[in-house]
C-alpha cells in the first residue's frame, strides 16, 4: 500500500514499480528499523512488529492518496505467514554458505533484473532498491568477492525494459511490434507488455565492465529470425561528442544512437541442436558481439525450452 501511494504520488514521475513493496522494505532495511526473517526467534518480535505498524500508518497519512484497508483482515493474513515461516529450520546462511565452499561444493547464485537496473549503477531513479549486479552474490549472501569464480552474463539478442525509463535503442515501429510479439515479452511479476528495440552494445558492454563477466549467454536467437536488416548500437552522441560508454545520463534530450548494420537470416532456428547447424548471418552477429565486448559467447538459445539451448 506504501508502494502504491508512494507511486501514485509521483505522477508522470513515476518509476513503473512493480508495487509489491520493495521499495518501502528496504527504506525499513536502511532506516535500521527492518524487521528479519531472525526477529521471528526472539522474544520481542511482536513489538518492532507494532512499532513498525504505526510508523508506515503514519507515512501512508503523508501521502495526498487515499488508501483504503484493514488492517486485522491484512494482519490475519500475515500471522498466518509467520506461523508457516516456524515450521521451516532457519539458519545462519552466511556459515552454511562459506562452510559448502570450504567443502568444495559449487554454488550457483542466480541475480534478478537487469544490471541496469541496480541501485547504484542503473539507470537512477528507474532502477530497483537492490543491487542487481554480480556483487550482490556478496551483499546478498555474504560471500567474499574473491570466492566467486565466473560470472555468467545474460542477455537477449536485442533489449527489452519493462515500466518506465530511458531506453536509447527502444523501437516504435513494427519491427519493435515484431520483436515483441514473436518474443511474448511481458513483464514476469507484473504482465506489463515489455518496450523492445536492438542491441545496445554501449550497455552490454557496461554491464560486462560492472559485473567482471567472464562468459556471454545470448537468449532469444530465434526472435531475430525473419528480419531483413539487424542494426547493434555500438556508440552513443552524447552532448556533441561521439562516445562508446555508458554516461551518467542516457535520457533522451542527452543521447542519440549510432548503429551497425548487420543482415539477417531466415532460417527456423528453434529446431536447431548444434551450433554447427546456425546460420553464417548469426554467427556474424555473434562474433561481432564477442569481439566488442572481449567476452566469449558459450550458449546461444534458440527457444524457450531447456533443449533449445546450443552449448558453444
């Protein structure tokens, strides 16, 4: 309800959150006032519970939006919650983690959202409240930054964003449509109908930098399938100078794109199973991408099912 008001709020500032209350969650984590998952063992869980009731009844009065709830419907619902939380074992994760790399266990730690979307080094204020990137695996988990081994970057064979933000290669025309549909791009929490557009080389190669990526995985192959022309944005004009990184602002009055042209290919790629099989148009492509970014591309995927991936 805080995300609502909060988001409402703002009108055509808004940031497109999901509005499952992230945002609010981590000014509790930040204001040293969050209640956690370890609270629920101790003896006083229930009064930083009421204490942190009152606070956020208070902050939805702030907000000039009307809100209507109740709260000992809500509060039924979330008791309950808890008292399925007890049933599990809880345990320290940060020892369990360091204890399995100490045995030599491998762990693989999967990050939500784009790395454009971090807090720190995202497109602000359009970004989440968390770090997206590879160094949430060590704020996240509290694994040292020198016990990760690879980073797997991932990415579509062309850029998607969901909700609201600058977007410099973001397509309005039927090729964005095409993309779009082909690719059923909708938001995973929200059903919101992603905005399309080409391959943002200067942003993928940013989020190689930030992420210390050591293999490139290109999802969505397929999508491309049936285009005439393919175009990357490999530099961006940024107030009169031609540059090829990520500057501090990508909105649209500070930034145009320039494009390379690529053909494309024709070819059904969903029924592809080696990448002996892909067509020259694609591995061109691919190259292109791997010789930009200094990053081998180890997978290709050719559709959504776990078989349609080529291993490179």
């Amino acid at each position: 309800m805080l995300d609502a008001a909060s988001e409402t709020s703002k009108g055509k500032a808004k940031i497109g959150s999901t509005l499952k209350g992230i945002g609010p969650t981590y000014m509790d984590k930040t204001g040293r006032n969050g209640m956690r998952v370890g609270d629920l063992e101790l003896e006083n869980w229930k009064e930083k519970y009421d204490a942190l009731t009152a606070k956020h009844i208070k902050m939805l009065a702030f907000f000039d939006v009307q809100v209507e709830y109740n709260l000992k419907e809500l509060e039924a619902e979330f008791i309950k919650g808890i008292d399925k939380l007890r049933t599990l074992a809880f345990i320290d994760s940060e020892e369990f983690l360091n204890r399995a790399i100490k045995d030599k266990k491998t762990i693989l730690a999967e990050g939500a959202q784009g790395s454009l979307l971090d807090i720190d080094f995202g497109t602000y204020p359009f970004v989440t409240s968390s770090n997206t990137t590879a160094a949430g695996a060590c704020t996240g988990l509290g694994v040292a930054p020198n016990r990760i081994g690879e980073v797997f970057g991932i990415f579509k064979a062309y850029t998607t964003r969901v909700g609201s933000g600058p977007f410099p290669t973001e397509l309005f025309d039927k090729d964005g449509e095409e993309m779009a549909r082909i690719g059923n791009e909708f938001g995973a929490t929200t059903g919101r109908p992603r905005r399309c557009g080409w391959l943002d080389l200067v942003a993928l190669k940013y989020a190689v930098d930030v992420n210390g990526v050591t293999q490139l995985m290109m999802m969505k192959g397929d999508v491309l399938s049936g285009f005439e022309t393919l175009k990357i944005c490999t530099t961006y004009n940024y107030k009169g100078q031609e540059i090829s990184h990520l500057p501090y602002n990508i909105e649209p009055e500070n930034v145009s794109v320039n494009y390379t042209e690529f053909k494309g290919w024709n070819e059904d790629l969903t029924k592809m199973t080696s990448a002996d099989q892909l067509p020259q148009n694609l591995l061109d492509y691919v190259a292109f991408i791997e010789k930009e970014t200094g990053v081998p591309v180890s997978i290709v995927s050719v559709g959504p099912d776990r078989k349609q991936t080529i291993m490179r």
